[in-house]
C-alpha cells in the first residue's frame, strides 16, 4: 500500500490541531518552495513565471502560479482547513458540583458527539495579545493531554446503548481539574503562547483529538486519524499543485475557513475572497473587466471535499449503484438539487483528466430519502461562476472525532491534482478542450 503519502498526511494533521496551524504549515511549505506571500493590504506586484500566495484571516490560503505566457483562464480547486469540533467560550472556566473544573464549550459544525467522549483531548488556535507596538496574533497549541470528557457509567444511564440524545450544554463539557485548577487555565495558554496572562485581550481556542492518526489493516490498507474531513483533500489538492508542470493557465489552490458552520464568513468560500484575489491576478496581467470575465469562461474548479464511502455494518443507508468504495479511487459527487455542483461537463471534463492520470473514479450520490451535506462548491459559485466538480475521497465516521479512510486514495487524488494543475482548459464552438 501507498504508506509514504499517507504517513506524510498523518504528520501533517499531527501539526495542525486548528484550522490556523493548516493555514501557517501551509505557508511554510510554500515559503520554502520560494513562494512569495502577498498582504491584501498592498498593491500586488507579479510577473509571468512568479509564484505567490495570500491568506486571509490566517486560516484561508490561496496559492497560484503565473506562466510565462497567460493564455486562458484558471485552473482552481478549493478544500477547507476547518473540521467539526468545539469552541472554548471567552470565559471558559465552569466549577462544577463544587470540585470540578470543567471548560464552557459550544458546538462548531455538525459532530458526532459521542466520539469525543473519553479521549485524550487538549486546545490550540488562536490569541490577540497586547504588544508595545500594537496588536498581535499568537498561534498556541497547549501539546499534552489535558481534557477529557467523560461518559456516564452505563449503571447510571441503563439506555446509554439503545440511542442518546446528548446536550452540549452538558454532556460533552471537557473535565480541566479539581478545584485547585480553578482561575489557572488561562494562565496555562498565556504560558504555552509565551505572553502575560494579562496581554491577551481575546482569543479562537478549539478542543482537538490527542490521538495519533494511524496506518492499519491486514495489508495497512486504511488510515483512521482526527481532521481527514477536509485535511485530506486539502493535502492532496496542494501536494498535486506542487507537483504540476506549467501550462498556460493560472493555476489557483485555495484552502478556505468555515465550511462546517456554512461558509458565510469573510473568509469563507461565501466570501470576496476568491473573487477579489483572482481580479488583482488580470489586473496584474493587464486584463481589464471584460478581459477578467473571459477568463472566467476559460475556467475551472474542483471542489475537493470527502465522500461517505459504504458502511461495511450497514450497506442500506447508501445508494448500491451510486456509492464509493475505499481504495477504489477518486469519487465524483452528484445532486439533483445541487448541494454538489457536478453536471455532465464538469463530471466529463475532471474524467479525462483522471484517465490521463492512471486514477480510477467512482461516483457518490445520496440515497433520494436521506439528504445529504453541502460543501463549497456551489457557495463559491455565486461568487466566481466557473464549471465546477464536486469530487472527495471516501470515507467512513465522517465528522467523529478520529475518522477512517483509505491509504491508497490519497495518493489517487494527489496524481489527478498533478495532472490537474498541469492543464489549460479552452473553450471552443462544440465544448471544450484540454
């Protein structure tokens, strides 16, 4: 089985607890690729053969490239850095029952809350500290094992087993300490991040899986790790963006925040964020409005963003004839009402560029009376109108806190993105070619 790829995404997750730290390991491998970053509070200066970057907020990215001679439009695709979890409130301390320290928490996305019960978990984001010269943002990772959230004893709750519904205002706050805890948790971050307690005027803190992401299986051919809903497809969009070849086109990588809570952020893919960066790219080609707009015409996206793959325990929530496997390579999402934005020319034209990659394809679509999630796609479509696929890798336990997938499909979706990245799309009187 492919292990070097998959051990290679496992380290990465290990370094992101948050949706920031994706963001800044990001950076430093663009960086060290001889990447230039450009800050939307300048004017952008880039030259054909330059490869630059922005970020947003310091948990959205986009990368691109510029060729020698631009001709065509842009070669995109889009995954998130974001995955279900919970948010520490500003106060965060809670006593309970007198002896307990526990930390107020509130939901962000749609998790399986059960699966964090009983794990090693601890806290990483974001602070605002107080600085001589101003303000500044500190990323902090408190790396130990720290919180727990403990299950009630099946003594106590005889229906534990026949279905819960759990409240998170109660049953999934994490334990801190005793009471002799109690008014030290900040401190701790403030420690951790190197600042005064008192420096720190607010703060983006999540609870994060302490358990190490591993390679198993009879033949190590499955990864069950936290953070591969979106890691993943966002590892293996920017390893295949890496790897390409030049071509004519521009080839854009984007990592946006906030896709399990809707997208609807400043830098989110509802957001001016796609649309603005790819303006200042004409304008910096010498593109004028009409110019920007006929690139677009030219373009394309792949929204990359896991599939549910079949459930060995229960095959009836999934379409037979319509439903991916693990290991059996890439998955194109449909929907009817366009939750996915894939149509039979976006479906046709990312087919051909997987077959010119070796990388086998599958195609996901929900069972018709189970709807199914959303994703990016169609939200950055009424930003930046451009053919689209929807595409993902399959996976089981999607949004558990430690989920499963396959060793061999990201080194599928890594290959196609190479190939991917490497073309220009041009329009013609019949259709489209490559």
């Amino acid at each position: 089985m492919a292990k070097t790829p998959s051990k290679e995404l496992l380290t990465f997750i290990r370094k992101s607890p948050s949706a920031f730290h994706v963001i800044a390991n990001f950076r430093a491998m663009l960086l060290e690729r001889g990447y230039t970053e450009l800050r939307e509070t300048g004017r952008w200066t880039i030259q054909p053969g330059g490869k630059y970057f922005a970020t947003r907020n310091g948990s959205s990215l986009i990368a691109f490239r510029v060729p020698q001679k631009p001709e065509g439009g842009f070669m995109l695709a889009a995954a998130h850095s974001d995955s279900p979890t919970f948010k520490l409130k500003q106060n965060p301390e809670k006593l309970s029952a007198g002896h307990y320290v526990q930390l107020s928490t509130e939901k962000y996305g749609g998790m399986i809350m059960s699966s964090w019960l009983d794990r090693p978990l601890s806290v990483a984001g974001r602070l605002l500290v107080r600085e001589k010269d101003g303000l500044a943002v500190k990323l902090v990772d408190v790396d130990r094992d720290l919180l727990i959230i403990p299950s009630v004893a099946i003594h106590m709750d005889r229906t534990v087993n026949d279905g819960k519904k759990f409240l998170a205002n109660v049953d999934t706050l994490p334990l801190y300490g005793g009471t002799e805890a109690q008014g030290g948790f900040m401190k701790l971050v403030a420690e951790t991040a190197g600042v005064a307690e008192a420096d720190i005027l607010g703060h983006d803190l999540f609870l994060y899986c302490r358990q190490e992401g591993v390679v198993l299986g009879t033949a190590e051919e499955y990864l069950a790790s936290p953070k591969l809903d979106d890691v993943e497809c966002a590892f293996g969009c920017m390893k295949g963006f890496l790897q390409a070849k030049e071509s004519k086109a521009v080839p854009v990588c984007c990592i946006f925040d906030n896709e399990e809570v809707g997208s609807s952020t400043k830098q989110g893919a509802g957001s001016n964020l796609l649309r603005d960066v790819l303006r200042r790219i004409a304008s910096a080609l010498g593109r004028d409005e009409e110019g920007y707009l006929a690139m677009l015409a030219e373009s394309f996206m792949v929204s990359a963003d896991n599939a549910h793959a079949q459930h060995p325990n229960h095959p009836e929530y999934a379409d037979g004839g319509n439903a991916p496997w693990i290991n059996e390579g890439v998955v194109i999402k449909f929907n009817a009402n366009q939750k996915y934005t894939t149509d039979a020319v976006s479906c046709g034209i990312f087919r051909s560029v997987c077959e010119e990659a070796g990388v086998p394809v599958q195609v996901y679509a929900n069972r018709a009376d189970l709807p199914g999630g959303s994703t990016l796609g169609s939200i950055a479509n009424t930003k930046v109108a451009v053919n689209t696929v929807d595409i993902g890798l399959a996976q089981l336990a999607m949004h558990s806190s430690f989920e499963t997938a396959g060793a061999l499909d990201l080194d599928y979706l890594t290959k196609a993105m190479t190939v991917y990245f490497g073309k220009t799309l041009r329009a013609t009187e019949s259709g489209y070619r490559l």
